[in-house]
C-alpha cells in the first residue's frame, strides 16, 4: 500500500491543509477525536494512506504542519478538529514576519527547518511502504515560498527517490512581493518536484461568482473547492479503485518530460458551500464541464495549447464503458489539442465512493502547454520588479542579490520556451527522436 506524508506550510497552505483533512476524515468515517463511526469496509481497507493507527483504535493523519507565525497554528488547534493530530506534528517558531522569500529560506526558516525534517523522518520511519510527500503551500509567501524551497530541497536530498507532489496556491498578480516570491519558488519547483498542480485564487473567485451565482466570494468557497479537488485527486490512493493508481503512476501519465511537470486542474460539477448539487449529472456532461474553459482553475485558457497528457478522476457509480465511450468520443471530436506522438494520453480512473453531498463528480489533471500563458505572465511581472531599483534596495537588504534573482528569472524563461517549443513541435515534424534521450530520464526517475 502507498503511504502519504502530508506537510503544509504557511497561512494557506495549513487553512487548506486543515480542509484537505476535515473533507477526508468524514469520506473515511472518522471523527473529531479520531474514533472511526463509518458503516463501510470499504473506508477502513486503505486508510493507512494517510493515516497511522494509534492505540484504543484511534486513526491520527500523517501530517506535519508547520509555520513561522502562531496565528494559524492556534487557529488550526482550536477548531474542531485540531484535537485530530498529534501534538508533535506541529513545528512553530513563534515570530511575527515579513512577506519576504529570503526570511522564510535561510532567516526564520532555516531555524525551523531541522525540527520539521526530524518530524518527517518520525512519520517516514512508521511507514512500511513511503511512497512519497504531499504539500500544500502558497507560492508568494514568506514561508509557503521561501521555507517550502528549502524544505523541498531537503526533502528531494534526503528521499531522493521518493515522490514530491505540491498543490501550489498563487494568490495574487499585483502585489510585488507576491510576485518576487513566485518567481523565486519556480527555480525550485522546476527542479526538485515532480507533480506541481497550480491553483490560483482569481479563477476561483470568477468561478463561485460568474458559475455558482455567489455575490461575495470568501475564502471559505475557495478552500471548500480546492479540497474537493485534493479529495479527488487522492481518491485513487485512499480508496479501492477500479484501477491501482498513485502519485508515481500518475507522473509516468502526465509528465513526458521531467520539467515539464506543471499541472492544471478542473473540476465537475462545480459546487460550494451550501449550493451542492445533488441531481447526478451523465459522463459527457461532467466530461463536457469538467472541459471548458470558465471550470478551470488556472488563469490561462486550454483551447490556446495542446494536451500532453491527461487524467480524468470520476468519483461515483458511472459505468466504465460509458467513461470509455465518451473520453474516446471527446478525444475525436478535439483530435487536433491532443499531440498525436504522444500515445495513450487521456487516461481515466473510476472509484466507486462518491464525495459527500455528491452523486458523481470528476476532476480533470491535465499537461497542457497553454500554461506557459501563466508562467509568462509571472515572469513578464517578475523581470518588471527586478529593474525596480528602490525595489531592489528592500530586497538586497533582505539578502537576495541580483545574481540570484536573474537565475530565477533565467530558469522561469527556459521552462517557457521548452513549453513553447513543444507546442511548436505538435504543429511541424515528430520530434520524438530529438528528445529520446529526455525520455529515457524520464523513465529512470519514475521507474
């Protein structure tokens, strides 16, 4: 059996962590105290995924909660279910800190950093088969960004064959720091990570209010979406499936070539807090939904690149040869977004156990190369700071010398153009020859 180490990091990353874990402690059965009260064999038989079982029969999550600002990490302890996790798997240097990358890098995070990596390898070592790390974070923070680089390259040195997935929040396009940190953070996500699925906080706004009809959109909304997105996401994992599938396969899928490992992500039928649909709604339906534009939670539109891989989760009693069916029928009808020299790129995966409130639902992982809009926009903004000389004064002060911030301007517009040019490369000759060689890395680091 996979087994999962979840860490979340900084404000929004622990606010949607905590969600992640309310949302699955109920699919599973479990309470607020850890007692299992669910009627279903079925959520018992892989809940050691994401959960160590305790004595007296109490289930306690494989999570490391981390932050370098106690407002969260009290929050998370007196809500309902803060009494759910152990004690020891809250890491807190309790100083109130800038909104700067290099703080959460080398300042206040390298202080942290040691402990939280004793609490990994403590949750690493109860494990009898790690499969790798899930993280939650938020790219334009001070610890989501900076202490997450270093913990993600501590975490690649040490379990260095071990997967790293991230769900990377980006909260915003206008503010300068955010920006800066962004920029800073993809030098190491290019690097060090193998699944990065980028949620941004804009779309998902234009979701609850141009598609859920919602006047005032609140955080609350938000999380409640992206949790029903890592719930999906790590059905495959918790549940028995009509297919075994995890972090590992899903990379083979998605990823055909190493950097190229920026996800972006969809979900059907869109549903918030109190406005849950209950009516089931068919395959192509959900197909048809989970595929358009205004669903997706990414500013950039899929229409404007070609699908290198993709992975449609569906949740709920749907018929397999439906699934088939219809996935082979959309693939035809939008034969020219799929890159023909990458065979078998659509795949699918079914699991019987619904989300709760919900009769089907399905979320869509996709390589698309119309993400190199995002990764653009970031750097056109990014490189615009950088040149900013009273700016630049702050951030040196800081500790973050030109140099540095020039690589990470450098590395963002490489992984650019290797987007650019495979999409380049679906218009004109096979190119499957030019890039044998990455294919055989590729092999090697999942195989």
């Amino acid at each position: 059996m996979s087994e999962i180490v979840h860490v979340q990091i900084g404000q929004h990353g622990n606010i949607i962590g905590t969600k992640f874990w309310e949302v699955i402690a109920d699919e599973h059965g479990i309470g607020p105290t850890g007692r299992y009260y669910g009627d279903s064999d079925f959520q018992l038989k892989k809940i050691n995924a994401y959960f160590n079982e305790a004595k007296y029969g109490q289930y306690v999550p494989r999570a490391i909660i981390m932050d370098i600002e106690y407002k969260t990490i009290d929050f998370i302890r007196a809500s309902p279910f803060g009494q759910l996790f152990d004690p020891d798997s809250f890491i807190i240097r309790k100083e109130v800190h800038e909104r700067y990358w290099r703080k959460g890098h080398n300042t206040e995070g390298g202080e942290v950093v040691y402990p939280t990596l004793d609490a990994l390898r403590r949750e690493a070592e109860k494990c009898d088969s790690l499969h790798g790390f899930q993280i939650t974070h938020s790219l334009g923070g001070c610890t989501g960004g900076g202490m997450g680089t270093l913990l993600i390259n501590c975490i690649r040195d040490e379990y260095p064959g071990r997967i790293i997935a991230t769900f990377s929040m980006y909260s915003s396009m206008y503010l300068a720091n955010s920006i800066l940190n962004s920029g800073l953070f993809f030098n190491y996500l290019t690097e060090n990570a193998d699944l990065v699925q980028i949620i941004e906080f804009e779309p998902l706004y234009n979701i609850c209010h141009d598609i859920l009809k919602l006047s005032n959109p609140t955080y609350g909304d938000f999380y409640h979406l992206v949790s029903a997105v890592m719930s999906d996401v790590t059905s495959c994992i918790r549940f028995p499936s009509q297919f075994n599938t995890d972090f590992r396969k899903l990379a083979m899928n998605l990823v055909p070539f190493p950097r190229i490992h920026f996800l972006m992500t969809g979900f059907a039928p869109s549903t918030s807090l109190g406005t849950q649909q209950h009516q089931a709604l068919t395959v192509s339906q959900l197909i048809e939904q989970v595929f358009d534009a205004k669903n997706m939670m990414h500013s950039c539109d899929p229409r404007n690149g070609y699908y290198l891989g993709c992975v449609a989760m569906f949740r709920g009693k749907v018929s397999l040869k439906e699934v088939d069916e219809e996935i082979l029928n959309f693939q035809n009808k939008n034969s020219s977004s799929f890159i023909e020299w990458i065979p078998d790129n659509f795949k699918s995966i079914i699991s019987d156990i619904p989300q709760k409130g919900l009769k089907t639902s399905v979320t869509l992982i996709q390589n698309s190369t119309a993400i190199h809009e995002v990764l653009k926009a970031i750097a056109n903004r990014f490189e615009s700071i950088i040149k900013r000389e009273h700016f630049m004064y702050y951030s040196e002060e800081d500790g973050n010398d030109y140099d540095q911030l020039e690589r990470a301007l450098s590395t963002m517009n490489d992984l650019i153009n290797e987007y650019q040019q495979y999409q380049s490369a679906a218009d004109q000759c096979d190119p499957m020859e030019e890039y044998e060689g990455e294919e055989e890395e590729d092999e090697e680091r999942y195989l």
